[in-house]
C-alpha cells in the first residue's frame, strides 16, 4: 500500500488530486495540506500515527 500526503494551496486542484489518486488500486489518502503549516501539522500527525510502520 502507498500512503500519500496531498499538498497543493489550490482546493480544486488538491480536490481533484485526491479524487483520481483515490480510484487508483494501491494507494490510500492519508492526509492533505494547504500550506506550510498545515503540511507541517499533518506530516507530524502522520508521523505519529504511521513511524512504526514506515521501517
């Protein structure tokens, strides 16, 4: 399974990312951001969610 973080400052754009990742088999959206801070808040909640499992 390929876990992926969205980024992009664009909503349509992230949206939609996210909607043709999501059919595609394999993958999994784990998170999203729309900047800075909010990749920064989302890459540590995943860190703590998933380090474990990352090795």
């Amino acid at each position: 399974m390929i876990r992926v973080l969205v980024a992009d400052d664009h909503p349509q754009v992230r949206q939609a990312v996210v909607e043709v990742l999501s059919d595609l088999k394999g993958m999994t959206i784990v998170g999203q951001g729309s900047d800075g801070a909010g990749l920064g808040l989302e890459l540590r909640r995943l860190w703590l969610t998933y380090h474990k499992t990352i090795y």
